[in-house]
C-alpha cells in the first residue's frame, strides 16, 4: 500500500501546454515536499508546503496544499522542454519519523 | 557551498565482490540518509543516520548491508557478496534537521552487478 499515490504516472505533452500533477493520501502530513528529479540525477527540493490551503509559485510552477492536509497538487503553466524530469512528492505521515516518497509522475515536454 | 557529495558515480562489481558507497553531506547538515531506487521506481528509504549513531535502519536488508557515519569522513554505505538484485542507483542525502524535513540529495552511485 503506497501512502502517497501520484497521478498521472507519465505525462507526456508538448511546450506550451499546461499540466497538473496530483499527490494524494488518505493520511494528515504536516508538511509535504516536492522534489524534480532529471535523468541520471539525484532529487532536487523545489518546494515545502507547510499551512492546509497553502499556495506557493515557484515562477511557473505553483504548489498548493490541501485544506485537510491530505494532498497537493503541482501546476505548470506554459511547460518548456526544461520541465522534463520525474516529479516526487513527500512527506511524514502523522507521527512517522521518516520521510515517504510519492510513487512519482514522468513528465516529458516536446517541443 | 558545496552541495551533498556521493562517489563513485558508477560502479560495477562481479557478484560475490563488497560495493562501498560514499557520502558526505552538505556542510552544517549532521542526519545522512541512504535510499535505492530500481529503474522506473521511486525512493526506497534504507536508512538513516547522524555522526556515530544509526538512528534508523528499518528500510535495510537484514544481510549483506550496512551503514556507517564516522565522526570524521564521510558515510560509507557497504553492500557485501553483492548479487544481481542489487543493481541500482543509491542515493544518499543529507538534512540540517530531522528527517521528516527537507532533504538535499546527492548525485547518486549507480551499481551494476555483472
């Protein structure tokens, strides 16, 4: 059983397009992190959402944490080639001393 | 400020050889974390550290695996009598806080066991 599902697995769209990824859980997190990974490389943090409601824009990338603090969701408005990668999301579930991963979702922009 | 270091980036080894994986972390950070991710997967956690202690090693193989933070140098991460299934990239990161916080990853090493 996978505490963070993510979806779409693969997202495969062209420049200019706009995308959302979605991270859900049936658990409470106090916060939750986004990660981007490209290939052939480690994780690399973009964003912590902490507040249920929370929004953050990271340019063109904007983070939302659900109001029950369940989920978050990542928006990428105008995606570039650039924005290709495997998109992670997590976080500690209730009283978890460790960090779980999202399953991911494989994006892929084509000019 | 360099950022988490991990070496070698590749590595192969003949099955039956011991792989050791080195990390040292982002300065100021003092948890380490190790994670194996297979092809098309995601983040596996094998476990965590802080200088001398092993604070959490629930997501470790019982056998063949081990983990160490000395209180000079870097992590070693040691895998013996290596055998196919543990081909893999191992990532190692590092946090200035506890481990449900953000975490700041390395480049990976990634084993091939022929």
């Amino acid at each position: 059983t996978q505490l963070l599902e993510q979806s779409p697995q693969f997202l495969s769209i062209q420049e200019g397009e706009n995308l959302t990824v979605y991270c859900n859980s049936s658990s409470v997190f106090s916060s939750l992190q986004w990660y981007r990974q490209e290939p052939g490389e480690g994780p690399v943090l973009l964003v912590t959402v902490v507040t249920g409601g929370e929004v953050k824009k990271l340019k063109r990338l904007t983070f939302q944490f659900g109001d029950a603090r369940k989920d978050s969701s990542l928006h990428i408005t105008a995606a570039q080639p650039g924005d290709t990668g495997l998109y992670l999301c997590a976080g500690a579930p209730g009283t978890a001393s460790k960090l779980t991963f999202g399953t991911g979702t494989r994006l892929q922009v084509t000019l | 400020n360099a950022g988490v270091m991990q070496n070698p980036r590749h590595l192969v080894r003949r099955r039956g050889q011991e792989a050791r994986l080195r990390c040292s972390p982002m300065k100021g950070h003092s948890h380490v974390y190790w994670y194996r991710q297979l092809p098309e997967e995601g983040l596996k956690f094998m476990v965590y550290l802080q200088k001398e202690n092993i604070i959490d090693e629930s997501g470790m193989p019982k056998e063949r695996f081990s983990a160490e933070f000395p209180k000079e140098g870097p992590s070693i991460l040691r895998i013996q009598q290596v055998v196919r299934g543990d081909s893999a990239a191992y990532f190692c990161a590092s946090s200035p806080r506890g481990p449900i916080y953000e975490q700041y990853f390395g480049p990976g090493t990634r084993l091939t066991v022929t």
